[in-house]
C-alpha cells in the first residue's frame, strides 16, 4: 500500500488527455516546454489560433510573444492575455477571451505537474459554459512524475503543487 501510494504521489498531479481538434490552444505561462508544446500542436493542426495567457506586454511576457513569432507562429494566429496574475485568473480570463472569440473548444497546455491544479480551477471556472476544455501536458525538466523523489527539484515541485491544489480547493 505504502508503495503504492509513493508511486502515485506524482502521478496524480499528471492530467494530460489526447489532443483533440479545437478552436483554440490555451497557453498558461511558465516553463519553455509549455510553449513548444503549445507550437506543437498548432503546427500539427489541432488549432488555429493560441490564447498566451500572462503576456504582459514587456519583459518574460513579451519575449514568450517574439519567441511564439520566431517558431513560426502568424502574429494573427496570437491571443494576448495581459491580466492573469495566477491559475485561477489564467482560467477566469481566458473564458472571457474564448466567449469575445465565440470559440467553443480549447486545448488547454501547461506543465505536466501542473495540470491537475490547472483542470480543476478550469472546470470550476468554465463549468456550465458550453466550453469543451481538452488539458495537454507539457514535459519538464523541473519534474517527473514517476521518480518524483529521485532529485530534489522534483520532490520541490510536488510538494508546492501539492499546497497549491490544497489552497485552490479550499480558496475556489
């Protein structure tokens, strides 16, 4: 049981779905990975277009913009967000963008330690919508979820993403 449970710990935070055609790919900041994920799967054609959430418009924000150019991604196809301040408000004001858009389906992209946090602040957030959320995981290098005791960054991240999903609970 014990053994189980060690084995689980970082798999649980792990929710990553088979990508699906959508109207649009939700790219929560954060680690590079996120990102070419995200471009990923724009250029596979799952999307058209991409909501970066968090781009504030200079600095980290708008070099994840130029970088998103640079990889070949139409500056039409690019969705700015300028407010979200933490996963909840990335969730809060992507809504809005997708209803402005009229989109109805979204791949929704973050790090794969993440996405737990990131499905259930999203689907309370979108619950009721008419929006379909697919959640995508990106791989990184600051985690993983099957030797997640094995380095000390990765026991760091599940430890802390572990008191976020606990707060997000209790806070939303």
């Amino acid at each position: 049981m014990i053994a189980f449970l060690v084995f689980s710990i970082g798999r649980f935070l792990v929710v990553n779905e088979a990508p699906k055609k959508a109207d649009v790919i939700i790219l929560l900041s954060g680690d590079v990975g996120r990102m070419e994920k995200a471009i990923g799967l724009l250029k596979q054609g799952y999307a058209d277009r991409i909501i970066v959430t968090r781009t504030d418009g200079r600095g980290y924000g708008e070099i994840k913009l130029n970088s998103l150019i640079r990889s070949g991604v139409s500056p039409s196809a690019i969705i700015p967000e300028y407010q979200a301040t933490n996963t909840y408000t990335n969730a809060v004001y992507s809504k809005a963008l997708m209803e402005k858009y009229g989109f109805h389906s979204a791949l929704v992209v973050s790090s794969n330690y993440h996405m737990r946090r990131v499905s259930y602040t999203f689907n309370k957030v979108y619950s009721h919508s008419g929006i379909d959320l697919t959640y995508v995981d990106a791989p990184s290098v600051n985690f993983d979820p099957v030797y997640w005791w094995s380095e000390r960054k990765y026991v760091n991240y599940t430890i802390s993403e572990y008191i976020k999903l606990f707060g997000y609970i209790i806070k939303y």
